[in-house]
C-alpha cells in the first residue's frame, strides 16, 4: 500500500505569485487533493505525494 506525504498552502487570491506557488509544488511531485476556501480571498490548498 502506498504511504503518502501531505502538503497544506495558503494562498491569498491578491497575491500575484499564487499560481507559481501552486506549479512549483506540481514540479516537485505534489498533487493538487482539495481547495477550500478559507475566508474571502483566502485558500487552503492540500497536496499529496507519494513517500
């Protein structure tokens, strides 16, 4: 069974580097699992990757 490693980001939706924080984590193996939004503007992204 495979074990796997999580992730949680915020991003503010006015940040303008938002999307690079999200890609970075896909270049390093990360996928995208759930986002929720926190408050107005603000979201809680959650990754996985395998160990």
């Amino acid at each position: 069974m495979t074990k796997w490693e999580y992730s949680r980001v915020f991003i503010n939706s006015e940040q303008e580097d938002g999307i690079d924080v999200l890609n970075r984590h896909g270049y390093d193996g990360w996928e995208l699992v759930s986002v929720i939004e926190q408050y107005s503007g603000c979201y809680a992204c959650y990754f996985k990757r395998p160990m």
